[in-house]
C-alpha cells in the first residue's frame, strides 16, 4: 500500500474565529500545523502517494504543502469547491486520483495520535473487504459509535468505541454513490451489513482537535 488520502476540506466552525482566516489543517499543535504532523508520519510509514481533499482557504493549504516533496511525497489535490462534500462524498470525488484495486490509508487532517500508521501497510486483506477501522476510546463528552465483535465492526445499542478517523478505505466502498454530498457512515454501515469491515481498537495516544479544549490540552500534552 503506498496510497493515502487526508481529509482536510472541513470548516472547522467549532474552532472558530481562527478557523475563520486559517483553515483547520493549518492550525498549530507543539509549534507544527496539523497537517505537517499527518505528512510526516505518512512518509514514515512509507506511503508515497497522498491526495488532499480540500474546499474551506483551500488556496493556503495548496500553499503550504505544494507537491509535497519536503515531505519525500508526491501530493495532489482533490478539490470541491466552496462547499465541502462530507466525507464520503470527498472520497467519491476523488477517486479518479485514487488506485481502483486496492485500499487507501484514509486520515482526518484534524486527528491527533502515536497510531503506528505503518502497521496498515501489512494488514492482510481479503477478497471482499471494504474497511478497516481503528477505534478508539471516546473523549469525554464525545458519543460512541461502533462495536468490535471476532474483529469484525457492528453496530451495538451501547457501543463502546468510537471511530478514530484513521482507516483503511477500498474505492468500492463509495463507488456508485449517487450524491455529490454524503457521509462515509452509511456506507460503512452497508458493508457491515455484508461482514466487509474490520477493525482494531487503539488504547495509545489519540485526540480529534475539534473544539478549542481538546487543542489546548494536546498543546498542554
């Protein structure tokens, strides 16, 4: 797997007023934007070739990262206008940018973590797979959203992780999709009805800066 795909075309209201004038992948965490943390751990994972979605100040991240070569990676840009198309359509909409055949290393631009992304690289996959998920522990205040049962990802009435925004994501999982605007979740919830994504729980360092607290207590960290 040398393929990955950041997501980073979010508005980042939460953070605002500073995501007002900078865009949530280029706020700062230790000194670092977001985004620099993401790429260097990509290439250290080996990936080679990363695409960013990207719609809100979309010209200063194209700005900042370029084509990618400081990091020893090959960048390229899927671009969706004013409006972002959530995170399903994004992927969808970049899929002409994406390998048909295989998985990709799909990343929220705003996760913060240790998760070794290098062990992605090997996981086995079967004939049949759409996903793999890392899950984690939810924040507090954070709600939960999946199960993990025989390594396979369900639903639960109570469930007790919650997705980490760090995955392994087959094309065919939003391939055919009709919206131009759409969820990744429905589609992970179709292929779990069929018994196609899998999954594993991360206990390590993990934190999603999406309110002000949690990038102040990363930056406290």
């Amino acid at each position: 797997m040398r393929h990955a795909m950041i997501l980073a075309a979010g508005r980042g209201s939460r953070l605002r007023p500073w995501t007002d004038t900078t865009p949530k992948p280029l706020i700062e965490v230790c000194g670092r934007p977001l985004i620099d943390w993401r790429l260097s751990a990509l290439a250290q994972a080996g990936i080679g070739d990363v695409v960013i979605n990207v719609a809100w100040l979309a010209d200063q991240i194209r700005s900042y990262v370029a084509d990618g070569a400081r990091w020893g990676l090959r960048v390229r840009y899927s671009d969706e206008g004013e409006a972002a198309l959530e995170t399903g359509g994004g992927i969808a909409n970049a899929l002409p940018l994406l390998p048909a055949d295989e998985p990709v290393l799909v990343c929220n631009a705003d996760v913060w973590s240790d998760f070794p992304l290098a062990r992605l690289a090997t996981l086995d996959w079967p004939a049949g797979r759409l996903a793999h998920l890392v899950l984690v522990p939810p924040l507090p205040g954070m709600r939960a959203d999946f199960d993990l049962v025989d390594g396979q990802v369900v639903d639960a009435a109570i469930p007790p992780w919650t997705f980490s925004g760090i995955s392994l994501i087959h094309p065919a999982l939003v391939a055919g999709w009709q919206a131009r605007a759409f969820a990744l979740a429905p589609c992970l919830r179709r292929a779990m009805a069929q018994s196609a994504v899998s999954g594993e729980v991360y206990d390590g360092v993990w934190s999603d800066i999406g309110t002000p607290e949690r990038l102040a207590e990363v930056n406290h960290r």
